[in-house]
C-alpha cells in the first residue's frame, strides 16, 4: 500500500508535466476554434513557440557571463509569444483574409513550423560548438523551474501540487480565464457567435473578422507557450523533433474537453498520465507505443459518447472550418 | 416633409451581374411600405444596403433628410434601422436574451438577466409571448421571428425592414403578426416589408414600390391599386392569374397509405398512424405548419424514410397490380413512376447538386441506365435543353452550375426535370418556395397539367390560397397526425388553419364520398 501510494505521488507530478504543454496547446486552439478557425498549424505553432524561446534562452545565455533572472525569464517568454504570434498571424492572413482553406493551411504551418524548428534547431546547436546536436539551456531550465521556497515541506501536497514551474500555474490560470471569458463576458458571447454563425454576427454589429484575427492569434501565442514550456523547463533541452505528437494530442484534447477550457485541465493530466502510463507499468518498447495511443482512444470514445448523446452544446461550432465572406451570394 | 428614409439613384453590381440600377425609393414614419417584385429583382440587395450588409456601388441614402453612409449593420443600428431577414439570422445554442443583446457594446456591464427583463418588457410592449431564457433551436419558426422582431426593438429601431417575414407562418400567426405591425406604424416607426403574397400587400400596406429587373418601376398607392394592376407592373406585361382546376377524370386509386407511423432518431413519433388515398388524375394538397411531418410523409412514400408501422400500397396502372412499397428500394419505387420532388428551405439540399451543372443534375436521375461503362451524355443535354427552353429557365447555359441561378430557376430545373420522367405519382414539395409570383404559376400550370395527364399529383404547399385554388382535395397535417381531410372547392382558409393547429387525429370518414 505504501509503495503504491509513494509511486503515485511520484507519478502525478510527472502527469501534470506532461499535460502542460497539452493545456496550452488546448487552450488556445478552443479560443481559435470558438472563432470557427479549425487550425490544424498548432503543432507546427508549438514548435515554432518552442524554438524561439529556446534561440532567445540560449543566445542570452552565451552573451552574458551572469544572467539576469527577471532577463532570463521574460527573453525567452516573448520571443515564443513573438514567433507564435507570427505564425497565427500568417494563419489568419491566409484563413481570414484571403479565405484559403483551412486545413490546407494549417497542416502546411505544422510542416513549416516543425521545418523551422529543426532548421534553427540545428544550426543553433552548431553555433554552440560543443558539436552536439541538440541545445543545452541548463540555467534558463533553473530559472523556469524555479518553484516555491516551501513547496518541499508540505509533504506529497507540497510534491503533487506546489513543485511546478510557474508556466505549469500559468497555464491553469490562462484556461480559468478563458473559460470566463468565454462563458461569463459579452466578448466570449460575440466571439462563439462569430464561431456559429458568422453571418448573424456580422448583422448584429460584430467585426467578424476582427474577432477571427484577435481570437486565432492570441490561441496561437498561448499555444506557443506549451511549446516554450517543454523546451525550457520539462526538457531543459532543444531537440530536434524532441517535441513529438503533443501537438496533435493537444487537438485531441480540444474534442475530450467538448470546446471548454476549464474541462480541458483536468484532462490536459489525464492525457499527461495517460501519455507515460508506460513508464510505471512494466512493459517492453514495443508494447509502449500502445500505451502511448490511449489518448487517442480516449478522444474517440468521448466522440462517440457526444455524438450519441446528441447535445447540442457539446457540438463543435457550427462554422467551424469554413470561411466567411459577408457578400457572398 | 422629410422621409425616414429616401434612397437615390442606388446601384448595386455582383460581378457581371446588376442587382440594383439607379432605384429611388421613400418611406415616411407611421407607414407601412411594402416591395414588390418578381425572383432576382433586386428587393433583398436593396434592403441589404439600407441594412449595411451590402455596400452600393453609387446613390445616395437619406435618412431624415440627411445624407447618411451605411458601411456596416453596426452604423445601420446608429441610424436606427433593423433588419429582419428572411433566412433568420440567428446563433441556435443561444438563449433569446443571449441573441438579443449579441453585438450590443453600449450598456455597461454584461448582466443577462436585466436583459432577459428587458426583453419580457419589450415583448408585453406589443403582445409577443417569448421565454427569454429558451434556446432557438428549441423554437418554432414563429418564436424564431419574433427574437429576430424583439432583437431590432431593443436595439431602439424606429426603421423596421421585413424581408418575406410571413413565408413560414400559418394565417393565424400571420394575422398576429400584421396586427404587431400595425401597433409600430401607429406608435410611429417606418416600416418596409418584402412579401410576394399580393393579398398581403393589399391589407397591411400604405403603399407599394415595385422593382422589375433591378430597377425602380413605380411606387402607388394601396387603396388605388389591386392585384391586377401590380401584377403588370411587377412582371412589365399582363399575365393572367388564375389556375384553371378541372374537375378529376375517371379517378382510379394510385396510392393507399394505411396507418403508416415513422420515428426519427430520436425515437420521436413523426407519422403517427397516418392513412389517405391519392387518385390518379387529383391534385392532393397537404397543408401543415412547416415540420409537422410532411417531409416524413413524403419521404416514407419515396421509400427514403423506415416505417415503423403501416404499409403503403401502390396500385400499378400499367399492370394493375397492387404492389407493397414497403419492401422496395427506393429505387424500385422510382422506377414504378413514384417521383417526389422536394424543395426545402435551402432549395438545394435533395435532389440537386449545386456544384454541377444543369446537365449532370439531368444524369443524376439517369445515369444507371447507360449500357456502357461511359456516361451517355446526348439525352440529358436534349432534356436540359428542353427545360430551359419550356420553363424559361434564366441561365447563361446548360453547362452553368445550378449554384448559380437564382432560386426560381433552380426549383424549374427540378420539377421540369421529375416531370421529364413522366410519373404516375408526382410529389411536389414546396415547388414555389420563395418562387415569384410568375414563375409560381408556371409551376402550378406544370403540376395541372400532369394532374391532366392522370397523374397522382401531391402537393406540399404553404400558401393556403393557393391550396384552396389548385388542389382537389387537402390533406391537413397536424404534428404527425392527420387532423382533416377537406374539399378544396368549399373549404375555406380559417377553416383549415384551425385544423393545421389541432394535435389530435380524425379517421377519414368521408374519404370515399369524396372521391
């Protein structure tokens, strides 16, 4: 009983690790979604959020002898907020004003974000000349995880609950926030308007497609930081490709959580544990993989339930993937 | 005198295409105006520009006398205008409070219960019953509009715009309606209201404007007009009005439904033990308010919806045998001669595909029959000719998509292309939908003559005049029950609203009398 209890104190920080990035990646596709963008680019965006983060973190690393804490923190956290920003205002040009089709669209950005990630990735750990080829950032990674002073002695409270990083509260912040606004403010009531049905939007006085640019790029920059926060505090390291799925499992958990931020936390740790639930239970590699699928099968199963139960809430926006033009006939 | 609203010289172009050229137009408060015009005559274009959904391409708009620019709904809202569309513009998961106030900035906080209170206010204002706190896809039509009339009130409009507000209403709701309308002319708002039903021109209006092609031809006064007069200003000619119903030749039962139930998904009684004959050489009406089960009906007939229970019979006249429709596919039942031609609200959704042209929607029906492994496209272009030429289909070709004509076109294509097939049972459903009332009759002049020819014709109207006009007999249909069968040469148009909002069946007693 005490061995149980002791692995799964040491197994729930580790779930909440793994969801974070998830949380972020979640969160700010459902803000882009509610705006009916189905962007398919949050993959390539976390990435791109990811290196940019891990460039800024690595050359002020190397161009300081000692490190500012409060430049340490706040370099990389805007150079991920800046290059995923990028990244959701090519997405919105490309959806919003030149109406391209967005799945088209957004899986090319993941193909270019994951491009640009490795390239600079590559090139970054090369200007390192320790001929490695990944990009270490071992001080920045102190600094990110810098957690409360007393977190230590509180027991398996203090460990499960108070030993994160302040990105890993950040993202639970930014999700209860969303989900405010999204449900309890006249913003949130326009912004799923223009998701379900733009037209009616439009005719109500909303600028549809101001709110499609607001919403697209401000998920983009939230998503971004999933990436920042496993380059720069789970991982500590640049790797190239090191990212992997989560993206897409992120996209997964926007469907599990029924398009509701606050949903999306508790099973951003889910789909954490879920995602290392190998780890603990004793298996070979190739029964790994398997494990690693449950997310996925989670999804579905949630898709099945909502599509059998047929709410109408739990429906994904009503225009969601499809582009709005005001005088089309 | 300044008008609410006066409109100079507007010209609106869609590429090639001009919707509106140089139209002037006026409306004073504490009148009712109504437009007038056929299918594609620019009404709702206009309309859409005083609304600031479209933008003119030139003219000018006066409001009170002042040049306004309307760039968007938001500055059409400053001016205080509303606009009620046709296709209602509505958020479905939305409550009616949440519709109402969507896009309002200017009331301080977000509080959805003093607007909820707001709402009832406004709507015990006028006499409109209205739970604030219901969601629309729970609404009925009727309850949809009146969120859309409550939501341009408590946005302050005094410049109502109605675009086709009574299409979807029973007579009843209509007159509860007129009667909302005529309280806002009186308490003084300006209100201009699109209709193709000229008898409601007639009764509500003060005055009429007519458009014909985009352009302005005239506006008249109603108590010095009637029908007639503007029928020829709306069409540019004299048309005659009138359907000439013969009386059935040798009626020979064609098709008996018999206590025929059918569930939706949700298990849901949408026919509940529904049993009539349709005979050959009888124009059938069905009257209902919309969703009370026609589409089921029609469908199960068609072979395209499950009965749960019950059985349709249908008695060849080639052969004289009675067939069971029940264990046929439906294209089985096509091939016996069974057509249905539905027309719903999108006009595209069964029957039609928008993205090919007028020749492939031909093949859609006739594609299997080819004997090699090539589409046979010769017959198809010849009936596609046809059809435009017979039904003065307007298209730049036979090879344009059907997306792209206007909505009367599209419902031509469509019947003409059922009637092509010659049926012995024609389902008609919604044929003139949104129909002008020209084209409208070229569809009710198609369905007497197949009625002529010995056909089974069922028709699924919304126009109760029209039904009463054209049918034999009319089949009322109440949430899934039948709740009269009636004789369309003596019934009237109370009478049969009445038995549209029954929920309750009769058995139809006088079924054989009648036949």
């Amino acid at each position: 009983m005490q061995a149980i209890l002791a692995s799964l104190i040491s197994f729930l920080p580790r779930a909440i690790m793994q969801g974070t990035p998830l949380l972020y990646g979640a969160t700010g596709e459902i803000i882009t979604e509610k705006s009916g963008h189905l962007n398919l680019g949050i993959p390539g965006i976390m990435y791109v959020g990811g290196i940019s983060g891990a460039a800024g973190a690595f050359l002020y690393e190397h161009s300081v002898d000692v490190m500012n804490p409060a430049l340490a923190i706040l370099i990389p956290l805007s150079c991920a907020l800046v290059g995923s920003l990028l990244m959701g205002l090519i997405y919105s040009f490309l959806t919003v004003t030149l109406r391209a089709n967005q799945n088209v669209t957004g899986l090319a950005l993941t193909t270019f974000g994951i491009g640009i990630g490795n390239f600079f990735g590559g090139t970054l750990a090369k200007l390192s000349g320790t001929g490695e080829t990944s990009l270490s950032l071992p001080q920045t990674k102190i600094l990110f995880k810098t957690s409360l002073p007393f977190a230590a002695d509180l027991g398996w409270f203090g460990s499960v609950f108070l030993s994160h990083g302040f990105l890993v509260y950040l993202a639970v912040v930014i999700a209860l926030i969303a989900a405010f606004v999204l449900g309890r403010t006249r913003v949130g009531l326009q912004l799923r308007a223009v998701g379900e049905n733009p037209a009616t939007a439009d005719a109500a006085g909303v600028n549809v497609n101001r709110y499609k640019y607001v919403a697209t790029c401000i998920g983009s920059m939230i998503a971004g930081l999933g990436g920042l926060y496993y380059v720069v505090d789970y991982m500590g390291v640049w790797a190239n490709d090191g990212f992997g799925d989560r993206g897409w499992l992120a996209i997964a958990l926007v469907i599990f959580a029924v398009w509701r931020p606050h949903v999306g936390i508790l099973g951003s740790y889910l789909f954490g544990g879920l995602y290392i639930l190998y780890t603990v239970i004793n298996i070979g590699v190739a029964e790994q993989e398997l494990f690693k699928m449950l997310p996925y099968v989670v999804t579905i199963i949630v898709l099945v339930v909502t599509s059998i139960r047929e709410k109408r809430e739990s429906q994904p926006p009503a225009s969601l993937g499809l582009a709005y033009f005001r005088e089309e006939r | 005198m300044n008008y609410a609203i006066e409109l100079k010289g507007i010209t609106k172009t869609f590429g090639s295409v001009v919707a509106n050229d140089n139209v002037n137009l006026t409306v004073a408060r504490g009148e009712i105006l109504s437009i007038l015009g056929e299918n594609g005559s620019g009404k709702t274009t206009l309309m859409n520009m005083i609304a600031g959904i479209y933008f003119p391409d030139h003219g000018q708009i006066f409001i009170d006398g002042e040049e306004v620019v309307i760039r968007s709904p938001k500055d059409a809202f400053q001016y205080k205008i509303g606009m009620i569309h046709q296709h209602f513009k509505l958020v479905d998961v939305f409550t009616a409070t949440e519709n109402i106030i969507l896009g309002l900035k200017d009331q301080g906080k977000y509080n959805l219960k003093k607007a909820a209170a707001r709402v009832k206010e406004i709507s015990e204002q006028y006499g409109f019953e209205i739970d604030p706190t219901k969601k629309i896809y729970e609404m009925s039509v009727s309850e949809k509009q009146t969120v859309e009339i409550i939501k341009v009130l408590y946005r302050g409009a005094d410049i109502l715009i109605l675009d086709e507000p009574t299409a979807v209403l029973t007579p009843q709701e209509t007159q509860k309606l007129f009667a909302v309308l005529r309280k806002m002319r009186d308490s003084g708002k300006a209100i201009i209201i699109i209709t193709h039903k000229l008898h409601e021109v007639l009764s509500l209006s003060d005055r009429v404007s007519v458009l014909c092609k985009g352009k302005y031809v005239g506006t008249v006064n109603t108590a010095e007009t009637n029908e007639m007069a503007l029928t020829e200003m709306m069409v540019g000619k004299k048309v005659t009005l009138n359907i000439d119903r013969s009386a059935p030749k040798d009626p020979q039962k064609r098709l008996e439904v018999k206590d025929v139930t059918c569930l939706n998904r949700e298990g849901v009684k949408m026919l509940d033990d529904v049993s009539f004959t349709a005979y050959s050489g009888e124009i059938l009406g069905i009257a209902g308010i919309a969703g009370s089960g026609q589409r089921e009906l029609l469908e199960s007939i068609a072979g395209l919806q499950k009965l749960s229970e019950g059985d349709i019979y249908y008695h060849n006249p080639k052969t004289g045998e009675v067939d069971d429709l029940r264990n046929k596919t439906p294209m089985q039942i096509r091939d016996l001669g069974v057509r249905l031609s539905f027309v719903p609200e999108d006009r595209l959704g069964m029957g039609l595909v928008g993205n090919m042209d007028i020749i492939d929607n031909m093949m859609l029906r006739s594609y299997q029959r080819g004997k090699t492994m090539f589409l046979e496209r010769k017959k198809p272009k010849n009936l596609a000719e046809d059809i435009i030429k017979q039904l003065e289909v307007v298209t730049p070709s036979a090879h344009t998509p059907v997306r792209r004509l206007s909505g009367g076109n599209v419902q031509k294509v469509l019947v003409g292309r059922e009637i092509a097939s010659s049926p012995t049972v024609l389902m008609a459903a919604y044929p003139v939908r949104g129909l002008d009332i020209n084209s409208s009759y070229t569809i009710y002049n198609l369905l007497n003559q197949q009625k002529e020819k010995g056909v089974a014709v069922i028709f699924v109207g919304e126009d109760l005049d029209v039904l009463l006009e054209l049918c034999d007999r009319i089949l009322v249909i109440g949430s899934g029950h039948i709740t009269g069968v009636v004789d369309a040469r003596s019934a009237t148009k109370e009478e049969i609203g009445l038995l549209m909002t029954k929920t309750t069946a009769v058995k139809e007693e006088n079924e054989n009398e009648n036949a």
